[in-house]
C-alpha cells in the first residue's frame, strides 16, 4: 500500500479545551483515508487524548506520535513587550509557543514531566508556562519545533530582531542539537508572509532543518463557523464583534494532496514530516490503577485488604440488619443477606476492587463523623449490599431488589464508580482528607 508523503504535526483535538474541535475518532479517520501513515497529537499543555488517540490510531494502522504544544518564557522579549513593560528584567512577557514531540518512551517521560511542571509549578508563578531550563534539563528524547509565527524565533523576527532570534535559535540549537526543526506554516497569514524568509535563511544559515506544519483545529471548511463561535464561547465574545481572535478556513485539516501544491517550493519541508514520523516510536500505554494502601487499624494492619473486605462489611451488615429487624414491617431473612453478601465479595476480591470499596468506605464514614451531610446513594453503585454493609450508600438493594451486576461484572472489567453527593458548603473538607 503507498502512502502519502506529508504527515500532519500540529494537531488540536477536542482535548485542547475550547480551542480544538477534532474528535479523536474522526481526527484518526481523517488520516487514515488520506493514507497519511502517522499523525501527531498536540494539544496545548495537556496529554489528556494521548491514551485513546494511540490506541485509535493502533487500531487504524496509523502510527501516533505523541506531543504537546506549550508556551515557554521568552528567553528574550520583543520589541512590543519592551515598550510596554518597561525593563525586560522585570517582566516574564507574554510566552513563546513551542511545540514538542516524544521520539521515545524517554522523550514521552520527559513530556509528562514538563507539563506537570506547566501546570503545578509555573515559570514565575504565573499562568500556567515553562522555562527554557526547564526544556534543557527534559530535552532527552524529544523533537522540537520551533512554533511558527507565535514561537519565540517568529515573533522577534516579526518585530525586526534578527540578531536576537539567531541568538535564540542557537540556543534552543544547544538544548535540542539535531532534534530542532524550524516550522514553517502557510495559513495566508500576512506575519506568516513576512517572516518565511528570515526563517529559511536562518535554517540554512545554521544547518538547521525546516519543516511544514499546518495547524489544525477542526475538520473541514463547514466546520469553520462552529469552530468559530467555540472560540466566542472561550474569550467571553460575540461572533459579530470585530476586535477577537480569529482563524482562518486554512487552519482546518489539510489533505496531503493540499500541503503537497502548498509547499511545491519548498519539497524537503514536506520531506521532513515523514523524517520526523519515522523518528518518533512511542505510544501511550494503558496502565493499571495505582491505588493508594486502604487505611487499617491496629487490630487488622496485619491483613490483606480482601481480608479486611470480608470482616468489615460482615460487621456492618450485622449492624445493618440488627437495625432493619426492629423496624416495623421488615422482613430481615440473614441467610439471604450473608448469601449475597458472599457473592459479591467473591467478585470484588477477584476483579480487584477491595481496596478500593475501602478506601471510599473511609472517606464516607469520616465525613459522617465530622457531621458533613453525605447523599444516600445513586446509580449502579446502590446496588451493591458491600456498599450498604460499610455505610458508602444507605440503600438496601435486597429491598428494593437492585442488581449487583450492574455496578461490577465480571464480563466486563472496568474500574467501580461511586456517585456520590456531599454537602456543596463543605465538600473540599472531604477533598483535603482524601488528598491527605
């Protein structure tokens, strides 16, 4: 089978929130009917579709390539930003966008890494950004390109600064070596236009290599005015106001046969797609829930959590049905109860899930200690008798004839899910203890 000879790596899907509007499903699709053999991800600061958009992209016969778009502290500020904050020094100016991918599980590692820093620690404090240490102590494994007319290189070019976006050039140069590619975009964009050049010589000036990007936020040319009014939603605008940000019918997904007649000049931009594509190899994988150790006292520490399982829900439900058999008009059958009780211990404790039941059991019960309302119970989670014997829910399921399986079956393994509601004045307090 031949494939097509471009790659798309700048890609939002609908995971860059209220900014891209590609679903990962039809973003895949997309790639894969125009024979594109690989497709980058690049959502801005997050990796949230990088587990469905990989194990899509396996199932299509699309090799993924794992990114992030992020916004970096300009290592030195325009001339814009000079005038407006004074004292380069005193000022982190408005970020660079830079746009990284994972060549290797070390490159995807390192990826995590940095966007966790994006978002718990910031460069300054500020909103969410990096540093350009940052990039050199996490550049390991990782491709990066230069970000376009919104990257630090394009922006001082744009204001006339050649020296000092050579001067940034090499020094991303020292971080990235080989792996640094100047992007070069095509969306009829007049500051696109004015810095290609200063771009190109630049590359081959320093023997860096260029490559074409197109950045794609939605599908097609229909999609364009949804889109368009998703951006009004994100900056608090009107669709008819003037003075807002807006993008242009080129920044949809682009058809290899499209890039191809776009770049005609310029063939080895559209080259070096594939050259990136056949360097990257790294896939998110799927991972087992990390849960923490389920709390014990003294008088259990020494058991297991399947262990700890059976005794306390067995206390619990004789607490429970020793309360129901003195209600008036309950008919409280213990064998029943301990019945099913047995069963669904069973299921739990094969597929996994004790710790997590106490854990939950925990957490619930120490709200109720500290007086903070918690709701009965609803959904599938009420129908577990487990869940009614350690107080998560106050339903009886056997009363009201619920069903186990559905909220865990062993057909179909999944992860349990309570819902539960606490007090709206008071729910962080529950939130702290559970972090704790």
């Amino acid at each position: 089978m031949s494939f097509s000879d471009f790659v798309h790596l700048r890609v939002h899907s609908g995971y860059s929130l209220l900014e891209g509007a590609l679903k990962i499903d039809e973003l895949v699709k997309l790639a894969k009917n125009d024979k594109m053999p690989a497709l980058a991800i690049t959502d801005t600061g997050n990796l949230f579709g990088a587990l469905e958009f990989s194990k899509k992209c396996a199932a299509e016969g699309v090799q993924p390539i794992i990114g992030v778009q992020m916004d970096v502290t300009p290592l030195i500020l325009d001339n814009n930003q000079q005038s407006k904050n004074g004292s380069k020094t005193n000022s982190y100016g408005e970020p660079d966008q830079i746009v990284l991918l994972a060549k290797n599980n070390q490159g995807y590692s390192n990826i995590l890494s940095l966007v966790s820093k994006y978002h718990l620690d910031p460069d300054g404090g500020l909103d969410p950004r990096i540093s350009i240490d940052d990039l050199d102590k996490h550049q390991s494994g990782i491709i990066a390109l230069t970000g376009g007319c919104k990257g630090g290189i394009g922006k001082l070019l744009a204001n006339d600064q050649y020296e000092d976006a050579e001067k940034l050039l090499l020094r991303l140069g020292k971080i990235f070596s080989e792996n640094l590619y100047l992007e070069i975009q095509r969306h009829h964009l007049p500051l696109e236009d004015k810095i290609e050049g200063l771009i190109l010589d630049l590359a081959y000036k320093h023997d860096i290599p260029i490559v074409a990007t197109n950045e794609c936020f939605f599908s097609n040319s229909k999609m364009y005015s949804a889109h368009d009014a998703l951006m009004c939603i994100a900056d608090g605008k009107y669709v008819d106001q003037v003075d807002r940000e807006r993008l242009t019918l080129d920044h949809r997904f682009k058809s290899a046969e499209e890039m191809k007649e776009l770049f005609s000049d310029i063939p080895e931009a559209l080259q070096n797609t594939i050259v990136i594509a056949q360097r990257c190899h790294v896939m998110a994988e799927a991972r087992d829930p990390l849960l923490p150790a389920a709390p014990k006292n003294d008088e259990i520490s020494t058991l297991s959590d399947n262990e700890v399982l059976a005794v306390l829900a067995k206390e619990g439900l004789n607490k429970r049905l020793s309360i129901a058999s003195s209600e008036p008009g309950e008919d409280v059958r213990s064998k029943e109860y301990f019945q099913r009780l047995d069963y669904e211990i069973n299921i739990i404790n094969e597929m996994g899930f004790s710790g997590y039941f106490l854990i939950v059991a925990d957490f619930i019960q120490w709200a109720k200690k500290n007086k903070i309302p918690v709701g009965p119970g609803r959904g599938s989670g009420a129908g577990s008798l487990v869940a009614w014997a350690l107080t998560i829910t106050d339903l009886n399921p056997l009363r009201f004839g619920l069903l186990f399986e559905r909220f865990l079956n062993p057909e179909r393994i999944s992860m349990p899910d309570f819902d539960i509601d606490f007090c709206q004045e008071r729910r962080d307090e529950v939130l702290r203890y559970v972090q704790d």
